[in-house]
C-alpha cells in the first residue's frame, strides 16, 4: 500500500486555506463591487496579482513578509514565538494566497450579478446593511461563491512553487501531493506516482464538473 | 395625507450630470407623479423613501420630518415606513410568495415567525386572492400575480405611504386597466395614501387627485382635480376609465 500521508496533509491544508480564503475574498468581493472609491481598480489588480505571477515570486514575497526576519513573520516570532517557515500551517499560508484571487474574482462577479433593487427593496422593508447582507446579497450570489470556493479549493490542493518556498518538502510534514509526486518519479516510484496522480485527477474532475453545473444553473436561474 | 418635498439633487457620470430641483406638496391621498422618462421623477421619490440622498432641501410625509439638510435630519430607509412598489416589483426570486410577503416581519432567519404574524401573513394573502400560491416562487406567477404579490409585501407592515414606480408599465393593457381598479380598492381597504408615478395620461385621470408635472429635473406645474368625488358613487368617473375592467 503506498503511503498515502501526503494526500491528507494535502486535503488538511486545502480546507483550511480555502477557509480563510473564503473569508478575505468575500470582505473584499463586496467592498470592491458595492463601494466606490479611488483606487478600487488598483485594489482590484493587487488583489488579482497571485494569479498571474510566477509561484515562486509568489514564493519569495511570503517569505520577506512571514519569514522570521520579514515584516510580519518577525512581529509572530517576537511576541508570541510563531515561526510560519517549513511548517504545515506555512503551506496553509501559500495555499490561501494562490487560491485566494480565484475566490475573489468569481465572489465579486456573483456580487455585481445581484441586482441592486433587490438590495433596495430589503432597506425599505425595514433591513438594516448586515441583514441584507445575509437574507439577499449573499444567498443571491451563494451559487457564484460555491463556484468559485470549489476552484480555490482545487488550486490549493495542487499548488507546488509556492509552498516548496515557504513550507519546504519535508516527508511526512510539509509534503503535499504535488511534491509527492515530483519526489516519486525522481526515485522512479512509479506505482506512488500513478496512485497519486489518479486519486489526484479524479478530485479535480469532480471539482470541475460541479463547478460547470453550479455556473449553468446559475445562468439559467430563478433571476427575475 | 401631506406631502412636502423641496430637493436639490445633482447625479454626475462621466462628463455628464444632471439636476434635480423638485419642490412640490400635495395634501390628497392619490397624487401622481407624472412626466416623460429622465424627467427626474424616480429619482424624487427614490429620495421621498431614502434610496437616495438629496444634496439639499427638505421632506415631510404626514407631518414627520424624514430629511432636512439645514438640520442634519436624514432619516434612514428602514426607519421610514414607507410601502415602495418597484416597477418590476423587485420579488425576492430566491423566496417563496409567502417567504416574500413575510420578508418585513421577519427580522432574523433563525427564528420563525410568531403566531400573530403568520396569522397577518395568511390574511393578507386572503384579502389578495393569493393564497393558493403561497409556496411559488416569483418565477412562476404571472405579472398581475406579482404584483398582488409585491402590494401585498409593501402592505403588511402598514406602512403610512405607498410609493408606486411605473406600476402597470409591466403589464399588458387590459391588465393594466383591472389594476388600475384593484388598485384604488386596495387603497380604500388599506386607507393608505398613494403616491403614483407615471407616463401614462390614463393613469392621471384614475389617481391624480394632485398632479405634480415633472420635466427637465424640474416641476413644471402642480395641480389639483377640481370635482373631488368624495362618496363610493360618484367614482362612476373611475369606473368609466377602467370600463374594461368590467
């Protein structure tokens, strides 16, 4: 039986990268398709950044940032003694920030898809912002969101550049299954690498396939 | 019913902008807003139910004092209660008729509606003839059924102004004209005060007991009717106008 560890720590870091992904790009989605400021398109391009450059730029940015000499990754090590560096949570780390662009992006479209005097309906029935935050906004654009988290979530799963920079490749720590892989064809464990790969596939698969049909029913919905 | 509006308001949009300056009154219960489109008039009583915000001037509906920019007053939306008909009615698509009309009265989605309310909610679905349809979605029903739908939500929560924005634009012409009377008798039964904006003459002669004129962002005229019919006979008048509804 191969050793099948990295998948679960693959799995593990996924979800919860994706979760905090969630979180950021839905805050962000609706200040950038809601409000109207000066420099939202400048926001808007910094935010997209992750899904356009190189990894291992990516790769290097997190570590002068969270390293434990970076600007922040200094403050966690100094105060509360966090090194992010070469541990799971690191690759949470770049996993959140490769999947994130791809959250936000779709979560901004299912935002401006819902149609403001659905919004200005709610406030005259009596709703304050949050509420209608909760019982029209988010429920409207649930569909695009859902889609857009399957996404994330299969980008985090198969992210290498950036978590070999901060999480490193440590078997049975911080090896996912991107980097299982690479290390098993190196060796010339092919029945790992095929295993992997398969399991892999198939995860995809099915991420994508529900994503088409989540973005279908979208288009053919209920909207008035 | 009193109405004060005087209101400033200028909309910028790329090189373009346009002005607003609305002062009118009305003291009837049906006042109709009418001009061509751009004229200004949505947004006027966009600014009446607090979507939006006058630069300057001065509201008051039914001696309350909703917006006064020279004393820092600007009611919020929610605080007005006010009924707000949307043109295309503006039905919650992902919430069934009865979700809809519940929609004012329940305030959290966690806690379900007491006794009492779900008792209005089935009355006032009654008195709309719209109960068989109580677990549809918008979707489904035809345009005058969203409309009762959409009256129905405005009204539950009795609201002390009824604002209607092109109300029967969506509406094929013979609808157009049984609306017109469901209307009016809703008004009676509901005793609340209609302010009805419009492009269409027939619905200045069926609503305006005042006539508040809209053109260019500005009020050209304001004018009452002059032969008020007071008793349920003498709206033989309205009847004649809406004689297809018959």
């Amino acid at each position: 039986m191969p050793d099948l560890s990295p998948l679960w720590l693959t799995l593990r870091v996924a979800c919860f990268a994706t979760l905090i992904a969630f979180g950021f790009a839905v805050a962000f989605a609706w200040i950038t398709a809601r409000l109207t400021f000066w420099g939202r398109d400048l926001l808007d391009a910094i935010l997209t950044l992750p899904l356009v450059m190189p990894p291992t730029v990516l790769g290097y940015y997190l570590i002068v940032v969270w390293g434990r000499n970076g600007w922040l990754g200094g403050w966690l090590y100094e105060h509360l003694g966090i090194i992010l560096m070469f541990t799971w949570q690191g690759a949470v780390l770049a996993a959140t920030v490769v999947a994130f662009p791809l959250l936000f992006k779709s979560a901004r479209a299912a935002f401006e898809g819902v149609d403001s005097e659905y919004e200005k309906a709610a406030r005259i029935l009596g709703d304050t912002e949050i509420q209608l935050f909760f019982r029209i906004t988010l429920p409207l654009a649930a569909r695009g969101l859902a889609a857009g988290t399957m996404l994330a979530f299969a980008r985090a799963m198969g992210d290498f550049g950036a978590t070999l920079m901060v999480a490193g490749n440590i078997q049975g720590r911080t090896q996912t299954v991107s980097m299982a892989v690479f290390d098993a064809v190196q060796v010339g464990d092919y029945q790992l690498a095929n295993t992997l790969v398969v399991i892999m596939s198939l995860v995809c698969i099915t991420i994508l396939v529900m994503t088409n049909k989540l973005t279908a029913r979208r288009q053919g919905g209920t909207r008035q | 019913m009193r109405l004060e509006v005087d209101i400033c308001k200028t909309l910028r949009s790329g090189g373009r902008s346009f002005v607003l300056e609305a002062t009118f009154a009305s003291r009837d219960d049906l006042t109709v807003i009418f001009g061509p489109s751009g004229s200004g008039k949505s947004l006027a009583v966009q600014s009446i139910a607090g979507l939006v915000r006058p630069d300057s001037g001065r509201i008051v509906v039914g001696g309350e004092l909703l917006f006064d920019d020279s004393q820092g007053t600007n009611l919020p939306t929610r605080e007005r209660n006010m009924g707000y008909l949307f043109q295309d009615y503006a039905l919650f698509p992902h919430l069934t008729v009865r979700e809809n009309i519940a929609y004012p009265l329940k305030k959290t989605w966690y806690f379900g509606l007491l006794p009492g309310q779900r008792q209005e909610v089935e009355e006032i679905m009654a008195a709309f003839e719209i109960s068989h349809l109580a677990e549809s979605l918008p979707s489904e029903l035809s345009g005058g059924q969203r409309q009762r739908v959409a009256l129905a939500r405005a009204l539950i929560k009795k609201p002390s102004i009824l604002l209607l924005d092109e109300p029967f634009s969506a509406l094929d012409s013979m609808l157009r004209h049984r609306m017109r009377m469901e209307l009016l008798e809703i008004r009676q039964k509901f005793a609340v005060p209609l302010v009805v904006i419009t492009h269409d003459p027939a619905d200045v002669e069926v609503f305006g007991d005042t006539l508040v004129v809209f053109e260019n962002g500005g009020v050209k005229e304001v004018s009452r009717r002059t032969h008020q019919p007071e008793t349920a006979d003498a709206n033989i008048w309205r009847q004649k106008v809406c004689w297809r509804a018959k």
